[in-house]
C-alpha cells in the first residue's frame, strides 16, 4: 500500500519534487500495489529502481540528495582508482564541459588497458577521438543506444575513441546544445517523441552542431556512421586515367628554350590535358613516367596535347598525339606515360 501525501517535499536521487498522484485523472491519496497510478510533479525523470521518499520539509529533501551524492561519488571513487592514497594529491578541479570530456576519455583509456599519464603525443595523434551526446527517452533505450555506438569502435579497422561527453534523458536543451559545441560533438536522439524544443533547435544551426534523431536504430546507426567518417582525416586516393607509350620523340628549338614532343600511343583509358571531371568534381590530372619499370619521375603536368595538328583536351585509348610536358624534356622512346589524378577522400568508418 501506498501513502501518499499532496505537495509534501519527495526526494529522489538528485532531485526533490512536490507530487500529486492521480488515478483516471482523479488526485488520490492511497494506491494499493499494482494499481495504475500517475506521478504529477517530477521536476526530472528518475531512473528505473530510484527510490521515492516523502519528507517533512525541503532543507531535509535537499540535505538527504547531498548525503547521498556524497556516498555515491566516494564509492565511485573508489571502485575506479586503486592507487596509494597517501601519494595523491588534488591541484586542480576541473569542472563543466571540460571535466567531462577528460573524465570520459581516461575512462576509455582505462578500459583499454592504458595509463592516461603514460599515453604519448604521437599515440594520441593516431587515435581518431570522436566526441557524441546521446538523448533518449528512456535508461534502458540511452543504454542500448550508447552500445550501439561505442561498438562502431570495436568493430572498426581504424583506431576510434568514441566518446560520450554527455548521456542522458530527454529532448535537447540549449545547454546540451552549448556543451555539443564546445567538446566537437555530435547530437544523437533516440525514440524522442513530442515537440522539440525550439530554441535548442535554432541554437545548433546557429552554431553547426549536428542533430541526428530517428526511432529506427538501424537508421541512427547508418547516419552515425556517416558523421563518424567526418572526424577521420582524408586520405590521398590515386586514380589512373590512361597509359601510352613513347613511339616517337620530336625536338622543337624555338626563340625561348628548347621543348621536346613525346608521339605517343595510348593504349589504356584516356589522356587528359589538365582536368578530369568526376561525380566529386574536377581534378587536376598529372603525368608520371616509367622507364625499365621504374617510376623516373611523377607529378608533371601537360603544357599541350596535340592530335593531328590540333589542340585537344583528351585522348582516347587506340588513339595517337603529341604530349608535351611543362619543364621537362627527358622523355625516351618506350617510356610509359600515365595520367592520373589524386583525389582526398574519407575514410569508411
């Protein structure tokens, strides 16, 4: 059975509340066990298995939360670090976005097996860190959703650090929306329904912080790893376009310098004379030369390209021309010439 006392002081653990119970929209002062009730009043959302205990007055509710944030935070402590006592000692307390974003990545560091104070620059320049905010509307949900994502991690080739800054319940607010900005981080929501809160919202765009709500945890997962993919450096991608081979070589002296022709065949794709358009854009198109299977030199671009007398911008495969490359005049009959563009590119998470 269950007393219940109209606007009296409740506390749970971090709040205090004053309640009304309702059944079938009616205020009652007694529930029996099992009986459908409704809790008018919670200032939060209070986690599953949270007590809720009714008190004479406020100070004692807010003297009871503090008692036990205390016991909670000493276990915790505790639990976490096992180090000498006596040798530690406490400089600087550190609070607010940054006290997160560092308690959040030593406990990543912790469980994979390493000391924060030991990790070198160079390591920490490898690791791709991945700062997120995770909303939802339920404990069970925010958990599975936070498994789903630091999974990505575990399952990906690539060395990541996704981390948590923050992890709670509930719509987004302004001040998750600053904390987002502040850390880098993404905004992932999960299973949110109702009407979303207009400020935050405008906020965000006003600072790019991205927001990604779905109800379909394939869905989010899809497009985290998308947002996952923009932390990750870009990566040189090398497309060759087309090879042809010196059948000929024509020197030209004119009133500047001297300029030397390469009559070539190409024999595989396309030369082009500067750029190549792709679904990403235009890219510059370079030329590299191998002799005896060697590279001889790359990165070389086309002053001409000529068929038949005739200024073109590309070349067919079967087709014959004249290349003449910009500052360089060591080409040999039977070298190779390929074309070929550098393209930076994400990296699949």
């Amino acid at each position: 059975m269950l007393t219940v006392y109209p606007f009296k002081p409740y506390y749970t653990n971090k709040q205090f509340h004053a309640l009304v119970v309702t059944v079938n929209n009616k205020s009652v002062k007694r529930a029996s066990p099992s009986q459908p009730i409704r809790i008018v009043g919670l200032k939060s959302l209070p986690k599953a298995g949270d007590p809720i205990v009714c008190v004479k007055s406020e100070e004692i509710a807010k003297a009871l939360i503090a008692k036990r944030e205390a016991i909670l935070f000493t276990n915790d402590t505790s639990n976490s670090y096992r180090a000498d006592d006596s040798k530690a000692k406490l400089d600087v307390i550190v609070t607010g976005g940054a006290s997160k974003k560092g308690f959040m990545a030593n406990n990543v560091l912790k469980r994979f097996g390493l000391d924060a104070a030991s990790v070198k620059d160079e390591v920490e320049d490898e690791q791709i860190r991945i700062p997120v905010l995770l909303k939802a509307d339920a404990d069970g949900t925010l958990a599975a959703l936070r498994d789903t994502l630091l999974a990505i991690q575990d399952e990906s080739k690539l060395d990541l650090c996704i981390d948590p800054v923050e992890v709670s319940i509930g719509h987004v607010t302004p001040t998750d929306v600053n904390l987002a900005a502040e850390s880098g981080a993404a905004i992932f929501c999960f299973n949110l329904k109702g009407t979303k809160d207009k400020t935050a919202m405008s906020l965000a765009a006003s600072n790019n912080v991205e927001i990604r709500s779905h109800d379909v945890i394939y869905h989010l997962l899809d497009e985290a790893k998308d947002v996952f993919a923009s932390y990750c450096p870009a990566t040189p991608v090398e497309k060759i376009h087309g090879v042809a081979k010196v059948q000929a070589v024509f020197d030209i002296n004119n009133n500047k310098d001297a300029e030397r022709v390469a009559g070539l065949m190409v024999n595989e794709g396309r030369l082009y004379l500067d750029k190549f358009k792709s679904d990403s854009g235009s890219l510059d198109c370079e030329y590299r030369i191998k002799r005896d299977k060697r590279i001889l030199v790359d990165g070389l671009k086309a002053k001409s390209l000529r068929r038949e007398k005739e200024e073109v911008k590309d070349v067919r495969r079967g087709e014959e021309c004249g290349l003449n490359l910009l500052d360089y005049i060591d080409v040999e009959e039977g070298d190779i010439i390929e074309c070929y563009s550098v393209e930076m590119k994400r990296m699949f998470v």
